[in-house]
C-alpha cells in the first residue's frame, strides 16, 4: 500500500517556512494566500505539522512561526528543499522490503522524474551482484530515485558514476569527511565503506525509459550496529566524524547535489563527470586487483573511459578494460 503523499497546500506551507527569517511571524492570512486555501484549512495543516513533531508557534494577531522541526519526518523533507525535479515527489515509508522494488514498479506505472522513494528501514535490501544490504532502522539512507535521461542504452553505465560523484560531494559538504570513490560507485572513508549504488534499467529499443537508482548510505550506526563480518570493512559518518549527523538534511544536499550533476550532464555529456570521478578516485595510479568472472587481473588503474569502464594497464604495458569486477585496493 502506497503512503498518502502530501498535499500541495502542506508542501506550499513549509516552503513559507523555509523562506521566512527566523523567527519571523507569517500571518494566518498570507499563509492562506500563499497556499490559496481558507484560514480554517491553514489551521488544520498546521495540526498535522504538530503531530509530526514539529514545534510551531500561534500568536493571535502576528500569525505562526516555526521554532523546531523533528529530525525525520517526510514534511521535515519538504523543508528546505532547494531543487527543481529530484525530491518533489516522495513516498516515505517507516519500514519495507526494499526501496529499490517500490521505485521499479512506480517507474513501470510511469511516475515522474525525480520521484524518490525513502524508508527509514529496509528488511530485505540489496547491493550489487545480489548482495544483501544491512539497512538499520534509524541510522542511514535507504532510497531509490527514478529518472529518466533521454540518452542511448549505451551511456547508462554513466549516471552510476555521476551518482558517486554527487553523493561523494554532498557528504564533503555535509561532513568534510576525506572521502573517495572505489570503482565503480562504493564510496569509502579510512577504506571503510559507508556507501552503496545501485542503478537498474528499463529500457525500449535502444533508448531509455528509466533508470532507478538504489542507494544506501551508513549515517548514524556504532560500531556495534554492524554485524561482526562487516565491522573491518564498512563505517558510518558518524563514526568517522565523531558526532551524530542530521540525516534530512544531508538527504536534501544529496538531491541538490545530484541535481546539479545531472543538469551539467545533460548539458555537456560525460567529460566533466569523468573529470569529476578521476579526481577523487581512490584507485587512479594505483596498483589493484580486478576479479572478475573471467579471472583476476593486476596492473595500474589509469582512469576510465567514456563508456565508465575501468582501464587498468599490466605488467606487460597492455591496456585491459575491466567491465564488471571487484576491486582489491
């Protein structure tokens, strides 16, 4: 079962919020003009906010103001959104299987660009090549996006770099945590993961219908919270950074970050997110082992193609492209 999506007047009212100075009053009435609703409506929307945990003050003849918002709740989303299409539809839910098998089927029913799909815990969770995904109740970003480039089948590989190089950024800016990218798209801080991708496609002939991007990132988990198998190879940015992290808001940065990436992407191609992708690599110059299914191969990584595909330079100076693999840094 879908959960109820919020209402253009809700949406309307937080991004007033959002605008307004703090502590600024807005009054009953140009809260009701800017949503185009009566008053009455305006009072029963900021109820809902109030159940939600957010603290909002009404003052007779001055109006409402905003004093605090609840760490995690889908309007605390909506407030302070700065982009144009990723993010302005969600479906938020307490728990679920996998956000990656909602997102699919909502982009099969043909949802719009952009649309997220969030839960604060996945039960069933998975990463690349099938791999469960421990996705804690509480403590990360558990999400799949659906957006739909107009570009060949060929170049879909791209947006999965594009997606580790805007993750990648708006963590920095979130965290200033030294963090790099492990090819394809695992993001890790001290060689510890604390960022999955996954991207899947729908595809017509031989263009694009969507791509879903699935994407776990480990936000606020002890050490502890990691079953014993994973604890010397994953990590959470609170770990690393030694204080708890404010998960909306690092979700609202990740949208503009994307956003950003996306726009510049469709505008000019690859070459700036290749450029973008070399740069924080953390393999690039390296000498690394590729396993893949055919066999391991050892050499330096000197950067990838156009099509995303990893080159990695052997001993004998030949160039062997790595398509599929695990990398052993």
């Amino acid at each position: 079962m879908d959960p109820k999506l919020k209402s253009p007047i809700l949406q309307k009212l937080l991004e007033a919020f959002h605008e307004a100075q703090e502590g600024t009053f807005i009054s009953g009435e140009k809260l009701a003009r800017i949503a185009n609703c009566s008053r009455t409506a305006i009072w029963k929307h900021i109820e809902e906010l109030k159940k939600e945990g957010f603290q909002i003050e009404a003052v007779r003849n001055k109006g409402y103001r905003l004093l605090d918002s609840p760490e995690w709740s889908e309007s605390r989303f909506y407030l302070g959104l700065n982009t144009k299409v990723i993010g302005k539809k969600i479906f938020f839910y307490d728990s679920i299987s996998s956000t990656q098998t909602i997102a699919k089927e909502l982009a099969l029913k043909g949802e719009q660009e952009g649309t997220i799909v969030i839960a604060d815990e996945q039960v069933s969770g998975r990463g690349r090549m099938a791999r469960n995904w421990h996705s804690l109740k509480g403590a990360g970003l558990w999400m799949s996006m659906i957006i739909r480039p107009n570009i060949p089948i060929v170049k879909a590989p791209q947006i999965t770099l594009l997606t580790a190089v805007s993750y990648l950024l708006a963590i920095k800016k979130e965290t200033n945590l030294n963090i790099g990218i492990k090819w394809p798209n695992d993001l890790l801080v001290n060689q510890k993961k604390v960022c999955g991708i996954l991207t899947e496609l729908q595809a017509e002939e031989n263009r694009v219908q969507s791509i879903i991007i699935g994407i776990g990132v480990n936000v606020n988990q002890s050490i502890e919270d990691f079953p014993p198998e994973l604890r010397n190879i994953a990590t959470s940015l609170s770990i690393e950074k030694g204080e708890k992290i404010d998960r909306m808001r690092l979700l609202q940065t990740i949208c503009s970050e994307f956003e950003n990436l996306y726009e510049l992407y469709l505008k000019k191609g690859f070459p700036p997110i290749k450029e973008l992708w070399e740069e924080h690599a953390l393999s690039i110059g390296k000498d690394i082992t590729a396993h893949t299914i055919s066999g391991s191969y050892r050499g330096i990584a000197t950067g990838i193609n156009e099509d995303g595909v990893l080159l990695l330079q052997l001993s004998n100076g030949t160039i062997q492209p790595i398509y599929s693999a695990d990398i052993e840094l």
